[in-house]
C-alpha cells in the first residue's frame, strides 16, 4: 500500500487554477457550474470556509463551507479520483468543522442536492445523520445570491 502524506489549509488565490481544475475533473458539467457560482460567492463572502488538501504541492481536494444566519453548512466538497478513499475527505470535513465549532454557529448542517446525494456516506462517516442533512438549498446565500 502506497502511503502519502498530505496537508489540509486555507484556500490562498494562487490554488484558483488548481480549484477550478479539480472542480471540472470531478464533477458534472450542470454541478461545475452551480458549484463555481457559489464557490465565488463564498471566496468573496469569507474565504476562511474555503479548505484544500494539498499533497506534494497538488491540490487534491477541496470543501467548501458557508454560514448563514448562525447556522453552518458544508455546500461542496471534491476530492480527485485518484485521492479518493485515503482519508482525504474526512480529514477536510473535520477542519472545516472545528472553522464551524471556533464560529460558535448554533448548527452544522450538510446541505444535500442532486449534484452531492452520492456523498452522504462520506458524512455519514464522519458522524453526520439524516437530521443533519438539508434539502432546502434554495434558502443559502451562497446559492441565490
């Protein structure tokens, strides 16, 4: 088994590129650009919700939080094919929820779509049941604007 070391950190503007690569690579073209319009919105809105996985100076993953009105959501997440089942998405997952915790945010919620149903076993791993799922998307700033 190949073991890899990788580091989870604050999205900087130079990662946009690979971002946006990563984005394309994983997801459909419908989810890419729902998720790119809202990705912007958050970078513009509080970068700081906005984490990567990097390993050996790649970007190999990606989650993508929000908080509106004093309740957490993680909007998106992406890890690349080849990352995938290492540990990667747990890992963003956690530092994106103790961001979350250090808000004091009355909630944590994972905001489920038709573009991220194949990924609630990754947040059911991480302790995250049904009553944490939200299917309201339409009511996030991120989305509408």
């Amino acid at each position: 088994m190949l073991v890899t070391s990788y580091q989870v950190r604050s999205f900087q503007l130079s990662d946009s590129v690979a971002v946006t690569e990563l984005f394309r690579d994983v997801m459909s073209d419908d989810c890419y650009d729902e998720t790119m319009a809202a990705f912007a919105r958050q970078l513009s809105w509080d970068s700081e919700l906005i984490l990567v996985a990097e390993e050996e100076q790649k970007i190999v993953g990606v989650i993508v939080g929000t908080i509106d009105k004093q309740q957490a959501y993680y909007y998106r997440i992406a890890v690349g094919q080849e990352y995938q089942r290492r540990g990667i998405g747990q890992a963003l997952i956690e530092a994106l929820r103790q961001r979350f915790v250090g808000r004091k945010v009355h909630r944590i919620m994972v905001t489920v779509d038709v573009h991220n149903e194949v990924v609630l076993p990754v947040y059911e791993k991480a302790g995250y049941g049904s009553d944490d799922f939200s299917r309201n998307l339409h009511r996030l700033s991120i989305v509408n604007g």
